[in-house]
C-alpha cells in the first residue's frame, strides 16, 4: 500500500500512543457525518477488542441512517456522559479543523487527557498533543484504515464502518479521492462487506420527514444565471413540520449538487439565532475560498460559515451582494 515515510512514522506514533492508554474518549465534528461517525465506531471496536474502554459522545445524534453500522446503539446522547462514570486519559478527535468544531463535549476532556487529533481539512489548528492532517486524504476513514492495518485490527465489521466514511466523504466515490482510496476500498471489500447492501443503507433508506424536508427546499429553490449558483432555504419551521432533523439539512445540500450548470450550491438554514450557510462546489470550484471570507471554512468541496444578529432574508441578501462584487474576481481565482 501507498504510504508516505513522514505517514508511516506518524502512523506509528499514534499506535503507540493507543497501545499506553485504556480509557478512551471519541468524537468528531458537531453534526456527525458518514466519516466522522465511521472513524468513531471503527476505533470503538478496536480499542474494546484491544481491552481498552472506549466512549462516542457526539454534539449531535448521527443520522438514523448509519442505524446499521456495528457499535450504532452505543453511542451515547451527549445529555447521558455525566452519568457514565468514564475519565478517560486519552481522546482522538476526528475530521475536525479546530477544537471549537466539536461543540458541547469538548467541555468533558479533561485538560490533562492526552489528545489525538486525525484531520483532512485545511487550516487544522493542530490542536492536539498528535496531529495527523492529510489534506490530500479523501477521508479521515481513509488515514484512519493505516492505523487500525497497523494494529492488525481490520476486520469486517471495522472494514465496514471505514468504507462508511469513505463512501459518503467522497459523495459515492465522486469527489476528492485518488488511486489510494480506491486501492483501500478495495483491501475493505475483501473482508467480505457488501458495497451494494450499504450503499442502499446509506441512499435509499432516508426517513420520510427528510423527504418532506426536501420538499421545502425544492420548493424554495433558487437559480441565479449570471452568478452560476443556485441556492435553497429552510427555515426553523420547516424543520419542525417535518419532524426532520438538522442531520437531514446535509443531505439536501449534497442532493442540490445533481442541478447542472452552476459553480455552486448554498443552503441557508435558520437555527435559533444563527444563519448557517452550507456551500458545495461542482466542476472543481473552489468554495472554502468563499467561505472563509465570512469567517468560516471547510474543504475546497465543501464549506459553511454563519451569520448571527440577522435576518434569514438579511443574510442571503448580503451574501448576494458580496457575490455579485466579487463575482469577477472569482472567475480568475477560480480559474
Ligand atoms: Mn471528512
């Protein structure tokens, strides 16, 4: 397999560091995705088979469809941690760029908890006591897989979580991947999993309130010919009819990208007092660019920002502004 040497020392460091700990505190980024939520459970049933403890506590509940993936039911509401009597003494933090991306359970690592922090975003804060950021990694599933081959620890049941988050990292093997992802997968596949029953896991399994939240942002659906963009939004009230949840939002923003002809697409979505932007590129168009100019960040692929102390309407009206001013200069930085 393709590794790096500065990959296979690093690699190896992390091992290490696993090998001294027991207790163990896993978590990603505040709305938990496919990647971040199949790392979590892969090093869960790892570092139980090692003898270890080890605890998922996410800002957020996962979307219901991961329900299938091993280790699922395990994962605890952020409001049960304080019960579980857990201090752990080591913590591995994925797919996220900054420590403030993991939200509430930041708060439960103790200050003297040796921290792992495994990243492919870019600008990772290097917040860790070991940091491991692969911009070029497709997936954090993808850094993750060399770790647990070197623990000797990739069975099916941890194949099939880490082909979980390459998957759904790489929109179904559409973007950001290369010849090493697929060589992984395929090394994943040979452990028996079964690509086709996952994929309809993950596709065709979604719940009919995310549908009918589709519905609304199909319904307000927007395109901009001059700018090349289109854009949709749901507000509070929609989430609530629909019963769906925040989760649900990405899903839709990911399906916005099926539109042709266009640079981009945006989903703002109103949450208490915040205006959060969701922005997914198409034909190589870099987004993070964007979205870094209003304080956020993400993938070149894939980024957000948010706004807060302004209207819903307010904040698309600016953003628009800010586009249309710079939609010149966008052109030639985007190439
Ligand atoms: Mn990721």
């Amino acid at each position: 397999m393709l590794i790096s040497e500065y990959e296979r020392k690093i690699v190896r460091k992390i091992c290490d560091e696993i090998i001294k700990h027991d207790r163990f505190f896993l978590t990603t980024h505040q709305v938990p995705d496919g990647d971040g939520l199949g790392c979590e459970l892969a090093f869960s049933i790892v570092l139980r088979k090692l003898g270890k403890q080890a605890i998922i506590v996410n800002e957020m509940l996962p979307s219901a469809i991961y329900s299938f993936l091993p280790g699922y039911s395990d994962i605890l509401p952020i409001e049960k941690y304080p019960e579980i009597k857990l201090i752990p003494d080591a913590a591995i933090i994925f797919d996220c760029s900054n420590k403030e991306r993991i939200g509430r359970p930041l708060s439960f690592i103790p200050e003297s908890v040796a921290i792992i922090n495994i990243d492919h975003h870019q600008g990772n804060t290097q917040f860790g006591h070991i940091n491991w950021v692969c911009e070029n990694c497709s997936s954090v599933g993808e850094m993750c897989f060399f770790i647990l081959e070197e623990l000797n620890c990739v069975d099916k049941e941890v194949a099939e979580c880490l082909y979980v988050a390459i998957l759904t990292d790489t929109g179904s093997f559409r973007h950001h991947f290369d010849t090493r992802t697929i060589r992984i997968a395929e090394r994943l596949l040979s452990t028996g999993i079964n690509p086709e029953s996952i994929a309809d896991h993950i596709y065709n399994s979604y719940p009919v309130s995310t549908l009918k939240l589709l519905g609304h942002a199909l319904v307000s659906l927007q395109y901009d010919m001059d700018l090349h963009i289109a854009w949709t939004v749901l507000d509070e009230q929609m989430l609530m009819e629909t019963g769906a949840f925040e989760q649900d939002a990405e899903i839709i923003v990911d399906m916005l990208r099926s539109i042709g002809n266009v640079d981009f697409v945006f989903l703002v979505k109103e949450r208490k007092n915040e205006i959060k932007f969701s922005l997914r590129s198409k034909k190589g168009f870099n987004v993070r660019l964007i979205a870094e100019k209003f304080g956020g960040g993400g993938h070149d692929g894939a980024a957000g920002f948010s706004m807060t102390g302004i209207t819903l309407t307010d904040a698309i009206e600016k953003f628009l502004r800010y586009l249309k001013k710079h939609q010149s200069k966008r052109q030639v930085e985007n190439g």
